[in-house]
C-alpha cells in the first residue's frame, strides 16, 4: 500500500502556476478509487489540506488509504501519511509514518530543521531517535506535492522536460524524478478534462517492471486536480481514479466536447 501513496502522491503536480494563485486552500479534499489489473476495488484512499489550529502558519496535510472489499481477507491494509509544512515556502516542519499492511507495522515521526539541515527521525515502535543530514529545503513524501503545485513552471523543465526535487524519506536522501509527456483530453466521472500527462521514474524490480512504470495525469486548470494514475507492477497492474473532491481553489474547468 505504501506503493499506492507514492503513486498517488505524484500526480500532485504544478508546471505553470503563480505563487499569488495558489492552486490549493484549507478544506481541500479529494476521495480516490483504486482497482487491480482493472478489474475490482483493491482500496480507497482520502487526501486533504487543513490549517494547523496550533500554528497559523502551517498547513496539515493527510493522506489516508484502507483496503477493501476481499483484499481485506488476505492483505488488510491501514495506512496514514501527514505532513506540516510553511505555508509561504512549502517546506516540511514534521511528517508523519503510520502504516499497517497485512500485520506489518512502521510508526515514524521526522522533524525538519531547515536551517540546519537536519532531520531527525523518531521511531516510535522501537523508541529510537536520529538525525540525518538533508539538502536544503528537502521536501517529504507530502509536502514536495503541494510544493510542486505552486512553485514550478513548464520553464523549470530541463532539455529532456523533466525535473529533479530533492526528497527525504524514511532515513534516506533521494532525488525525485520526473518528465513531461504531453498536454492530452481524458474522460473521467465528471467530464472530458484537459490533462498534464506525465512520467515520474521509479526503482525496477521489486514492484515495477520498469523505471517507467508510472504514467499520471493531472488537470491543466489552476487547481492541478490529480485525476487518474496507472502502474504496471511484476504481476498485474494499479489504477487509481479520483471519486469526489471539495472545496477546490479555483474553478474546475471541464471540456464540453462533441
């Protein structure tokens, strides 16, 4: 499942978007499917945004994603993924690990210091504590989306259109990667929407065939609505499509095509 959040989490993109029309707002919520090989609902996950009541300046994000149906049989799955991060600069202050997938458990906490460039990860299942060093502005599972959203622009893009972020996870340094495919019209539930389609490059071998395994797309309106998401993995395939969303930024805008 924490596959499934790492893929959902990537199609929370922005490639041109100003930073005084913010493509998200307190309230925002989104409600996502997600089916194996295309053909029955493996899970749900929910994804939203609030202001932190204990700090004006931060924002809470959550990520929660269950199984379902008769996956819950065999592999039952309980995954919640947080984030609080500045709301001028989309840097993480804390983020947040709790997971159970199929009766294995991970429970982390990791406190950033920007200005140091330290993260500290908590594990609360073995009560141990440790710094690792980052790069500057390292962003975390969650907040490098919402980060994206606001602050790259197709200008950003190098020669072979793709951009690198670095990233902390777990007790790691890496670089996300991702390209541009093209600018296309897909249908979903509530109409034909004009898409950013893009290609964010992931580990092969273990869960997917390739690097490039993952094709997602997003809305090109100003609210960079992640639609829809497909995975070949070693041994059939991941889809994840949005079922409901409210309280949006910005009107969400839909093609009315013949």
């Amino acid at each position: 499942m924490k596959y499934y959040f790492l893929m959902l989490s990537l199609i929370f993109l922005n490639y041109s978007i100003a930073q005084n029309n913010l493509a998200f707002k307190s309230g925002e919520w989104f409600k996502y499917k997600i089916s194996y090989s295309g053909w029955f609902k493996a899970g749900e996950a929910t994804v939203n945004l609030n202001e932190y009541n204990n700090n004006n300046n931060l924002f809470h994000a959550k990520m929660i994603g269950k199984s379902t149906g008769a996956v819950n049989l065999f592999f039952r799955v309980n995954d919640r993924y947080e984030s609080y991060f500045n709301k001028n600069n989309i840097v993480p202050d804390k983020f947040i690990r709790n997971i159970d997938e199929g009766g294995y458990t991970k429970n982390l906490e990791i406190l950033f210091n920007q200005n140091k460039q330290i993260a500290t990860v908590i594990d609360l299942k073995k009560n141990t504590s440790k710094g690792f060093p980052i790069k500057e502005n390292s962003q975390d599972m969650v907040s490098v989306f919402y980060y994206l959203r606001n602050f790259f622009k197709m200008d950003d893009l190098d020669q072979n259109n793709e951009l690198v972020i670095d990233m902390f996870f777990d007790n790691e340094n890496y670089k996300l990667k991702i390209k541009y495919l093209s600018t296309e019209i897909i249908n979903t539930n509530f109409g034909k929407i004009l898409c950013f389609k893009i290609q964010p490059y992931v580990q092969s071998g273990r869960v997917f065939k390739k690097d490039e395994s993952l094709t997602m797309w997003i809305s090109a309106d100003k609210n960079r609505i992640p639609l829809r998401i497909k995975a070949d993995l070693i041994v059939g395939s991941i889809r994840i499509d949005l079922e409901s969303f409210s309280n949006l930024n910005n009107p969400f805008e839909i093609k009315f095509i013949k």
